[in-house]
C-alpha cells in the first residue's frame, strides 16, 4: 500500500505540476483517485486509484482536499486527486434588470431623458441588482448550502432536479431577475460559503 502524508500541490495552479500532469497523461502513468465532496475533509482515509493502487492517506489534520491535487508523483506515476462531478444548482443573476424595455436598436421605448437621468438609471440599476443579490443569498443561506460564486452565477448543490422548483418558488417574486437550472458539475465551495457538517 502507498501511503500519502502530504500533498504536493495542485495541477490547476502550479505550472510545474501541470506540466508534470501533461507528461503523465502522455506517458499513460497518470492514475486518479475519485472522491466525493463528503470526503474532501478528511485526513484518514483509504482509496483505490482507477489504476488499482492501494492508496492510504494520512494527511495533517485541517487538509481540504481540491480537485486536481497531487497525492504522489515519482518517476513511474502520478497520482491526482479528482472530485466526483455532483448536481447543482446555477442560479444566475439577470445583469439587464432594467434593459428589459429595450426596442433592440439600445434605445428604450418608454424612456427619452438627457444624460442626468441615464446616469440616476444607472444607479437605481445597481441598487435593485445588490438587493436582488441579498434576497437571493438570504433565500439560500437559511437552507444552509455550501455556495461557490462565479460572475453573477451562485452555484449551490441540490439532491434532485426537482429542487430547481422549489426555488423558484421561494424565489416567485425575483422570476423576472433570475435564472436557475441544474447542471452536473465539479463543485467546490468558496472558502467561507463552506457549511460544514461536523
């Protein structure tokens, strides 16, 4: 059994690693273990890699594991750490709150005013957007998720697609403001998004 105490670093930023990666990719000496999200904190655990290799970890306590670490590397092989890809939801914040009047050619309809009032617009945009956003992240905070942030996309994971419907109904009074749809992805959540189940 290999024994892993540290972990080297990861292959999405640190070029050296990636570099390494490619070259095992090429050479065929590439070897992944797959763990779920649940295992990422945890230092003690025993796996096999999906080229049969007996891997222990006994990592220093407070490890988070990332998809993409680097577990071992010598001469012969690598191995690197994958996350299995889970279902989420990807809710997106509309960025043209207001734009929704537009004819298309970018002149509003309804609107003719001079450059003072554009510049009001504008700010009573970013207003509604920032309220949008805390009424979002309130709605999903007291469900407790794990959240990443991307752009404007919040991205938090659910058990069914059918929960996609739930939030939209908790969310009935922002429908013009959001978009959400489920998607099977890796998720890591942001540090300090990160709820964690003790």
């Amino acid at each position: 059994m290999l024994t892993v105490t540290t972990i080297l670093g990861n292959i999405k930023n640190n070029p050296d690693l990636n570099q390494k990666y490619k070259e095992s990719l090429n050479k065929n000496s590439l070897e992944t273990i797959t763990i779920q999200r649940s295992e990422t904190e945890k230092v003690r655990m025993r796996k096999v890699s999906d080229k049969k290799t007996d891997v222990g970890f006994i990592l220093p306590s407070r490890t988070h594991l990332r998809d993409g670490d680097v577990a071992f590397l010598d001469d012969t092989k690598m191995i690197i750490i994958k996350l299995s890809p889970e279902l989420v939801a990807v809710l997106n914040i509309k960025k043209n709150i207001h734009h929704h009047r537009d004819d298309g050619d970018g002149s509003k309809s309804d609107h003719n005013h001079d450059h003072h009032d554009h510049n009001h617009d504008h700010h009573d945009h970013n207003h509604e957007f920032t309220n949008v956003a805390i009424k979002v992240g309130h709605t999903i905070g007291n469900l407790h998720r794990p959240l990443k942030i991307s752009g404007s996309d919040i991205i938090f994971p659910i058990q069914t697609p059918d929960e996609i419907n739930l939030f939209l109904r908790l969310l009935s009074g922002l429908k013009d403001y959001v978009d959400i749809r489920a998607e099977t992805l890796i998720f890591e959540p942001d540090q300090g998004f990160d709820i964690h189940a003790h």
